[in-house]
C-alpha cells in the first residue's frame, strides 16, 4: 500500500532554515509528481510546491517562491523541501502528497495519498 | 490564481440527512475539481476527482456535481462518521488552490 512519512520538522527561529523530507514506499515513485502542501494551525489547506516525476519543472506558491526550494531524489524514493528564510507564517503542518497522474498520462494536479504531515513552527 | 469560494463554512445536520456544499470559482475551469474529506489531527483524503468521479472505496453516499464555475458535493444520508471538514480544490491552473473548507458538525 502507498505510504508517504515526512520527517524534518520542528522548531526553528525566524529567518532560519529547516529541510523536510518525505520517505515514499508502496508505488513507484519515479513515475509520479510529488507535491508539498501545508496547513497553517486551525486554518484550511495551502498548495506549497509541486515536482515532476523526473524533476525536470517545478512550481511554486508566490508565498514561498525565492525561499524554498523542493527536490526528490528518486534513487532514494525520497522528496524533500528545502526551507530558507523562515517566517511566522510559515509555520504549519507541512504535508507531501502523491499527484495523481503518473508519467504515461495526461497531467492532473490532485492528490490522491497524503503523508501524516510533520509539523513546523517559526517562533523566536 | 484562480479564486473559490466555497460554502457554507460550517454546516449543522443530524445523521441520516442529506446536505450539500458549494463551491464557485472565479473563473471556468472546465471539471477539474476535486473534494477531500479532513478528520481532526488526520491528513486530507481524497472522496471525488474531476468534479463528480468517485475515488475508489469512498462509499457512494458521497456524489459531485458541475462544471465550469459552478461545483456541488453532496452527501445523501449522513453517517456519523462524516462529520469532519470538506475542502474543494481546483487543478486546472497551477497554483492549485483550495477553498477555505466546510466544517460539518452534528447538530
């Protein structure tokens, strides 16, 4: 079965940096996107980043664009999300999620497995 | 970036009702919609993709509806298990965007 476990969170100061990563088992992650998704505490859900299956394009929010950076390595089946610059409102449960559409079809942007999230908190 | 607003933002009901949840966007995106289903301290599944096909194992209480701009989901007989918060989320421009979600809570 698919499973998505991300682990690199914690606290960290404003302006600090922090990397996530997120361990994938169950399919074939060289075949799919991954995204990065997050949730702000009490508040509803924020597309972070998205990556092509062969990281060749990547796409960012406006809110983390120039800040973070995101990168799989699929020798690893591992994505990651490097953090720069943290601010405040940064801080948030950080969930990867598998894209629904693997190499061989037409793109779609949804998210069909979700990872448990791992949680970030910028605070000084 | 696309827009939506979704609605209502909580909703009241009793087991075994029927309820509906809204969402619009600020533009046509055609059916590329998708709803998710977020329990407490869970992460988000998915129930519905592109605006009405059912993921596999979501029971078939749970329908989607609408294209364009206009999108509906709707659950038919409430099930306590159901009682969670529902998010919308457009995929037919990068940023993908979410609507701002509807609690469901038992009346």
């Amino acid at each position: 079965q698919v499973q998505l476990v991300e682990s690199g969170g914690g606290v960290v100061q404003p302006g600090g940096s922090l990397r996530l990563s997120c361990a994938a088992s169950g399919f074939t992650f060289s075949s799919y996107g991954m995204h990065w998704v997050r949730q702000a505490p009490g508040k509803g859900l924020e597309w972070v980043a998205f990556i092509r299956y062969d990281g060749s394009n990547k796409y960012y929010a406006d809110s983390v664009k120039g800040r973070f950076t995101i990168s799989r390595d699929n020798s690893k089946n591992t994505l990651y999300l490097q953090m720069n610059s943290l601010r405040a409102e940064d801080t948030a449960v950080y969930y990867c999620a598998k894209d629904s559409s693997s190499w061989y079809g037409p793109p779609e942007y949804y998210f069909d497995y979700w990872g448990q999230g791992t949680l970030v908190t910028v605070s000084s | 970036a696309i827009w939506m607003t979704q609605s209502p933002s909580l909703l009241s009901a009793s087991t075994g009702d029927r309820v509906t949840i809204s969402c619009r966007m600020s533009q046509g995106i055609s059916s590329y919609l998708a709803w998710y289903q977020q329990k407490p301290g869970k992460a988000p599944e998915l129930l519905i993709y592109a605006a009405s096909t059912l993921q596999s194992g979501v029971p078939s209480r749970f329908s989607g509806s609408g294209s364009g701009t206009d999108f509906t989901l709707t659950i038919s007989c409430l099930q306590s298990e159901d009682f969670a918060t529902y998010y919308c989320q457009q995929y037919y421009s990068f940023p993908v965007t979410f609507g701002q979600g509807t609690r469901l809570e038992i009346k």
